[in-house]
C-alpha cells in the first residue's frame, strides 16, 4: 500500500489534514488523536469542499507509469497530492495546488467523438487518460501502486482481532481497520463535488454537502455516501437595495407545498445524472419516500449515493454526531464495534425495512454513554445550554443549537474501559425496558414511551418523531436475545482469557461469528463450572426475558 505522495507542499493553499508522512492520518473525519480531531465541523467541510474543487478524477490505462504521468499532469500547475485505486479500472484521484491548473487541463482536454452515439459535450473533471502509443511496455516496477477502499475481509479481521493484545486492543484494532481512510474522505468529497458540477448546470449556484456517516466520524470503508443538495446560497442576497419607494423581487414558479418542490426539484437532478451523468448508473427516484431521494452509483468511485434536498436537519445531525464522536476516543471504538456486531448478525441490512438502522445504533451507544457515572457523554441539553449566540441554530422551526466548539466542553472523568464498556452496552440493552421507556439523548435519560412503537428513540431535533418507528417487534427482540447472548459470552471471557496466540476466536472475535459458531463455543465453554456472578446473570436474563414478553403481548 502506497501512502498519499505530497511532492510539493504548495504556498497558498489550505493545510491538509494530515498527521505525519508515513501514516497519513485522517484527521477530524478519520479521527486521528491528533489536534485536527477537534476541529469544527464547518471548518473541516469547508476546507475539504475547496480541497476538492481543485482535484479531478481520471480514468488511466493498467499499465501507467506514474512518474510521467505526474510530469504530464504538471504542465497544468504544480500538484498537492495523488492517489490511484481500483474500481472497475485504475483511477488517480489528482489534487493540483491551485484551481486555475483544473481549468487549464480542461482546456487542453477534447470531447470524444464516438461514431455510433452522439456524446454530449460536457467539460467534467472526470477525464480520461489515453496512451497514444498503449504497447510501449514499462517494467512492472514503475507501475503505479493502488490505494485500497474496501473493508478488510471477514477473514483478515478475525486475524487482526485474534493477535491483539487485550479486548480494548480488539476493540481499537476495529476502529482501526474500518475507518474511513484520508485517500477514501477525499474521494467522497471529490465525488459530491463532481455531482454538484452537474446540479449547477441545472441550478447554478448549488451546492452538493456530504453527510451522514461519510463526514459524521462513524463511517465505514464501504459505507454509502449520503449526500444533499443545498439550495440555500442560490437564494441568498448579498445586498439588499432598497432605494427609495420601491422593492425588486425574482419572479418564482409556486408550488402547492415544500415536499413537492422537493420532489420537483430531485426530479430534474435524477433526470439530469441518468442522462448526462458522466459515471452515474442506476439512477432510481424514490420521490414518495418520507425523505424523497435520489439512489445511484457513482461507478467511478464505486459508491452507492443517496441524493437528498431540503433537508438541512440530517446535516444539523451529522454535526451533532461528529461533536459526540470527537469529544471521547473511546466513543467511535464502541460505535465501530457495536455497527459491526449488528451487521455481522444481520441486525442491519443495506436494504430497507424493519431492521435497526445505523443511525439507531449510534444514537442507542451515545445514550448508553450519557448514562454511564460519571457521564462520558453529556446530554444534548448541556450542550445547548453550552452554546453562545454564534451556535444558534432554528431549522423548520426547531431549536437545533448545540455549542460547536469541542474544546468548550468539559473531557469526562469516567476511566472505564471499552471491554467494560461493551459487555454493559450489552447488559443495559439486553434488559432494557423496551415496551415501556424510550431513549432520549437530549435529556440522557429514560422516558416513557410516547405511543406503541416496539422501539422508540426520540429524533433529537424533531422531538416529536421516532428515528427507529420502522424497527418491528421480532427485529427488536432478535437484538435484545443477541445483546443477552453477547454479555454472556464477555462474561465468559472474563474468567478465562485464552492466550493471544490462541487459534480460538476470543474477546470480540468470538462476539462476532455467526450464531451457530457462537454457540458451539458457547457450549464448549459451558462445561465449565458456572461462576455465582454468572448464575445470577442468567437469573436476572430469565427474569426480564417473563418482563418483556409480558410487555410485548399486551400491544
Ligand atoms: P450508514 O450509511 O449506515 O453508514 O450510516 P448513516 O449515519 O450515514 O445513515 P444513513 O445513510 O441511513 O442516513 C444518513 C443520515 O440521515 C444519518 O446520519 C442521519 O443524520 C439521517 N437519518 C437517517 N435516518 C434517519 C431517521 O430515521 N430520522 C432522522 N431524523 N434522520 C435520519
Ligand atoms: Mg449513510
């Protein structure tokens, strides 16, 4: 694996979010443990959207060589960065150090003239790169390295996981191997930017804002890149001049309501990227959805895109979500490993339907956390009452002010550790009382529930809605019986800790195999006399297993 080459650094330019040289660090969305982790949020966006608007994406033949490449590409300007990786072909990802040497390379840049389908003239920055003489061999050893954007396979983790040292080691070791890496930030917003391109030939002025787990410090390798188009700057005036008796205003088309312009509006872009989209496939409108959207791949970059407007709430969360996730580093290790345990059982699914979703998850641990003694994370209330007249926020008409700035918030006292905090995620869910109470991060504690929902998590912004009203009864049951099997393996665990260089999945490994390998392990392990520490765990299983079906039968 090559890192990310930085042969000049350029004056002029933002500094990157890089921790060192060898090891390129991800910075605030990676979450490296460096000072950029605690960056604000706008900050890094903006920095990262800028960054992006200088880089463009070409499509290269196999057997490139990457020095002449770069010596070509720099007739244009001097370049920042550079990556290659694979996706159906090899793509380098080209950051030049100023914009001008993006319009420059444009200009030197033809449209194709294919004979059969007229193609539409459209000066991108996606390219494509062609050799004019492509049987020139070059030794293999100038080729140029990819850089990997996929998770590591089930096999490779179950490696990693059984050569760490310790749970807390596992659970870091996690976070590590899936977290999005600095070349796969770039790519996301490098992606959003060259959609945003073709949205502005519709609506000039737009801009396209990643959010969700792509910017929120809980994504994956892998994961979909949500993304929203943001109309709010074409409306924006910069001055107002009213002079004397009159007043201009635009002439707008009316609709009949917000939710139909929104569908108006992702209407023409579905259109628009099915068409003229250069990369894009797949287009599906899904326009009656509570949030309309629309789904496609951008081929190039192999992400799963879910294109949204009007919809300022979900970018107001991926905020509030980065804040949570930069405050402890041991929250995004128990995101990580609390996202992966559901989907290794099938508890989340890229398709939707009545599973949990991530969003659920995520918002379940951070509750979970604020509910530690002392509090590892502090209630969404505290840090409204944190928040100064800069941080005031109204979207819709509901207050979604938080204080933006992490270093005014004080770090917890709370010293437990992850393999602590895991099997007590799994004990408090395991006997959660579901049928009655609902989570609430803004106040950090229990409420009753306000209507018949098997699961209730209250939207933190739009309090009077459910984030997880799709999840079912069975679905939320199959999570309760996995939490409970899942404490009970760490339980396990605690007595008899096999050696690191055991063949034997233990720690996490063993919380992620699929059930049937779980419980062989959990028989072989049952032959072991039984503890009084775990007697009454069963115990108190059994007991709340009679609360919950009571529960469950009386809706
Ligand atoms: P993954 O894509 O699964 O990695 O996580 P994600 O956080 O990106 O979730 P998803 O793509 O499903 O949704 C993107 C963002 O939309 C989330 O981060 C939330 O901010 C928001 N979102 C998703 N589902 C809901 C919901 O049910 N209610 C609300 N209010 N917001 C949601
Ligand atoms: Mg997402």
């Amino acid at each position: 694996q090559r890192s990310v080459s930085r042969p000049l650094s350029c004056p002029g330019t933002v500094a990157a979010n890089f921790g060192n040289e060898e090891q390129p660090s991800g910075g605030a969305e990676t979450g490296s443990e460096d000072q950029t982790l605690k960056r604000r949020f706008s900050e890094v966006q903006k920095e990262r959207r800028e960054q992006a608007q200088r880089t463009v994406l070409i499509h290269c033949p196999n057997n490139i060589n990457e020095k002449k490449f770069l010596k070509y590409l720099s007739q244009h300007g001097p370049i920042n960065n550079h990556f290659f990786y694979e996706s159906f072909g090899l793509y380098a990802v080209v950051e030049f150090c100023q914009k001008d040497s993006v319009n420059s390379l444009q200009n030197g840049t033809h449209t194709p003239n294919q004979r059969t389908e007229p193609a539409i003239p459209f000066k991108s920055r996606f390219l494509n790169l062609k050799l004019k003489n492509p049987s020139n061999q070059i030794p293999e050893q100038s080729y140029a390295q990819t850089n990997n954007q996929s998770p590591p396979s089930s096999k490779k983790l179950f490696e990693l996981l059984n050569y760490a040292e310790s749970v807390d080691d596992q659970l870091n070791t996690l976070l590590k191997a899936f977290q999005l890496t600095e070349e796969n930030v770039r790519l996301r917003h490098l992606t959003c930017s060259l959609i945003e391109d073709i949205a502005a030939a519709y609506f000039p002025g737009c801009v396209v804002r990643p959010f969700g787990s792509s910017v929120n410090t809980f994504g994956k390798l892998g994961c979909d890149l949500d993304m929203f188009l943001d109309l709010d700057e074409v409306g924006k005036l910069n001055v107002h001049k009213d002079v004397g008796n009159f007043s201009m205003e635009f002439q707008v088309k009316n609709v009949p309501s917000e939710r139909i312009a929104t569908q108006k509006i992702l209407s023409v872009i579905g259109e628009c990227l099915d068409n003229f989209g250069p990369g894009c496939v797949g287009v599906q409108k899904i326009l009656n959805a509570r949030c309309p959207l629309v789904r496609f791949s951008h081929q190039a970059s192999g992400f799963q895109c879910d294109l949204t407007t009007n919809n300022s709430i979900a970018l107001k969360s991926s905020e509030l979500l980065y804040i949570y996730g930069s405050l402890d580093s041991r929250v995004r290790a128990l995101v990580f490993t609390v996202r992966c345990w559901a989907r290794a059982h099938s508890l989340t699914s890229s398709i939707p339907g009545a599973w949990i979703t991530n969003f659920s998850l995520t918002v379940m641990v951070i509750f979970f956390l604020q509910r530690r003694s002392p509090p590892i994370l502090p209630t969404l209330d505290s840090l409204k009452s944190l928040a100064g007249a800069e941080d005031r926020c109204i979207l819709d008409g509901n207050n979604c002010t938080f204080i933006r700035d992490v270093y005014k918030i004080k770090p917890s006292r709370n010293t437990e550790t992850l393999e602590l905090l895991l099997k007590e995620f799994f004990e408090y869910f395991g006997n959660f009382a579901f049928n009655k109470n609902s989570i609430n991060i803004r106040q950090g504690r229990e409420q009753n529930k306000p209507d018949s929902s098997p699961l209730y998590i209250q939207n933190p912004f739009e309090t009077s809605l459910n984030i997880s009203k799709n999840v079912s009864q069975s679905q939320l049951q199959k999570f309760v019986d996995l939490a409970r099997d899942s404490a009970w393996i760490l339980e396990q665990e605690d007595k008899a800790q096999p050696s690191p260089s055991s063949k034997q999945p233990w720690g996490l490994a063993a919380l992620l195999l699929p059930p049937g390998a779980v419980h062989t392990l959990l028989s072989k392990k049952r032959k072991k006399p039984v503890s009084e520490k775990v007697k009454s765990l069963l115990a108190s299983i059994k007991s709340s297993t009679a609360d919950t079906s009571k529960g469950t039968r009386g809706k």
